[in-house]
C-alpha cells in the first residue's frame, strides 16, 4: 500500500475535525426547535455529556492517528510534523470562515 503524505492525512483529520464541528453546531442551532426548552437540569446534563462526548471524539479523530505513529512506530517527529499539518489546516479553515463571515 502507498503512503499517503502527512499534510494530505492532517488535511483529511482536519476535514473530520470541520465536519464533526459542524454537525454540533447543527445540534446547537436547532436544539431548541429540536428538543424543545428544558427548564429543569436535564439540559445542563445534556450539554455537559455533548462536551465530554466530542472532547474525545475530537480527540480521536485529531490524536489517534499521530499516536499510533508515535507508539507504533517509535517516530516522535512524524506524529507532532502530523499533529502540526493538522493544527494549520484547521487555523486556515478558521481563517477563510472568519473572512467569509466578515464580507458577508
């Protein structure tokens, strides 16, 4: 099998990171129209357990493939250059949104 280069893998973990983000923000558009007001501490709970819940998934999606690399394969510098490509491309995605948000 071909490797893939790191900046195309950080640019793939990136894509996952933007799109998984975007599903929760879905949820926190629409939640009130979805689930309706909650006046009593399910709410709270609900949104505590949603944090804890994509702080991991985040996490595997942006560290799990670096930490393979790093346990694995003993190579420390491959797994930070991917956690590096995948950090810059998630600033450059936060950058160009932010623009299109300020021209719009």
């Amino acid at each position: 099998m071909k490797k893939m280069p790191l900046p195309l893998i950080g640019l793939l973990q990136a894509l996952g990171l933007g799109f998984y983000c975007s599903l929760v923000g879905i949820i926190f558009w629409k939640g009130n129209a979805w689930f309706g007001n909650i006046d009593n501490s399910w709410g709270p709970l609900a949104m505590l357990s949603l944090f804890v819940v994509s702080a991991l998934i985040c996490a595997l999606i942006a560290l799990g493939y670096p930490f393979l690399v790093f346990w694995d394969k003993k190579n420390t510098k491959e797994a930070l250059k991917l956690i590096s490509y995948t950090a810059a491309w998630l600033l450059l995605f936060v950058i160009v949104l932010f623009t299109i948000f300020a021209l719009t």
